[in-house]
C-alpha cells in the first residue's frame, strides 16, 4: 500500500489592507461586481474578477434563475466570459467577494465545487497558477494555485 499526504498552504490576512495592492484592487472589482448581482433567490450576491496575463481585469456575479438551477456563479461567468472574450489570455488572479443584507462577509469566501473545477481547468488551459483570493471582511485568504482547492481534480488526461 502506498499513501500520499496532501497539504496546502492558505495565506490568511487580516484586512483588505494588509493585501499587496494588486490583489487589494482585484478585490475592490470583485466587490464592485457584487454590487449588480442577479440573485433574488438566495439575496447573496458574489462578485468575482479576474486578472489576465494581457492586463485586462474580467469581472461578473452571480446570475440566479426561477428554475434554480439554471443559474451561474459569479466564479463561473467571470472565467467563461474572459475565455469567451480573450481566449488566448491566461488568468493569473481571480478574487471573490459576497454580501448579504448589505454586508460583505466577516469571513473568507469559498468558492463551491464546480466552480474549483472550473478555475482549474482554466488554470491548465493558461499553463500558469490562478491565485485565489477569497475576501472576508476580517479575514482574507489566499492560495497561490486553483489545485489547492481542488487535489486529486478530474481532468482531461
Ligand atoms: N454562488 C456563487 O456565485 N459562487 C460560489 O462559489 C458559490 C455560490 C452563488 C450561487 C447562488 O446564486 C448564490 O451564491 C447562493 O448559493
């Protein structure tokens, strides 16, 4: 029998303050994008922005539908809509913020599964890391690679 141990390193912030400056303003997109959300449903709104490695900053949210699952999350249509726009650009960043009630969370926002699969499958597409940056409004975190939140992923091989 042969096991292996995976472990991932989860950089965590205190503030939006003590981010470097360009993941600080990739979060600021993120929130801005919160801002128009279509969520009537759940009334919890993600933004999502990501940074091209042609500088260009993708930004969206979640679009919810009556028929619930038809709906996307901010993640997914931010990352679908910069390959449908750059498809030759790599993602390098993608941050992700969310409100409720007019408050952004206190704590770090994961993004679901799906979601992981996505960024990961874009992050091989770009052959360069997508750090992670997950806002909270006390506690920011960070992981340098979409693989961290998703070891062991399925994939095209
Ligand atoms: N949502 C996202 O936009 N991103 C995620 O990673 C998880 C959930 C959305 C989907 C739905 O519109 C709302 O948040 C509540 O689940």
């Amino acid at each position: 029998m042969e096991s292996k141990e995976i472990k991932i390193l989860v950089e965590a912030y205190g503030s939006l303050a003590d981010l470097r400056a360009g993941d600080r303003a990739l979060v600021q997109h993120a929130q801005k994008a919160s801002e128009a959300a279509y969520a009537p449903y759940s009334r919890f709104r993600v933004g999502a922005a990501a940074l091209l490695d042609n500088g260009e900053v993708v930004s969206a949210n979640n679009q919810e539908n009556a028929a619930y699952p038809s709906g996307l999350c901010a993640e997914r249509t931010a990352l679908f809509y910069a390959g449908a726009k750059f498809p030759d650009a790599a993602v390098k960043a993608i941050a992700i913020a969310a409100q409720t009630g007019g408050k952004f969370c206190p704590h770090a926002v994961y993004p679901c599964g799906a979601c992981r699969q996505v960024m990961r499958e874009c992050e091989k597409r770009g052959r360069q890391p997508i750090r992670v940056i997950m806002y909270g409004e006390r506690r920011v975190e960070v992981v340098q690679s979409a693989i961290d939140l998703l070891p062991l992923s399925f994939d095209m091989e």
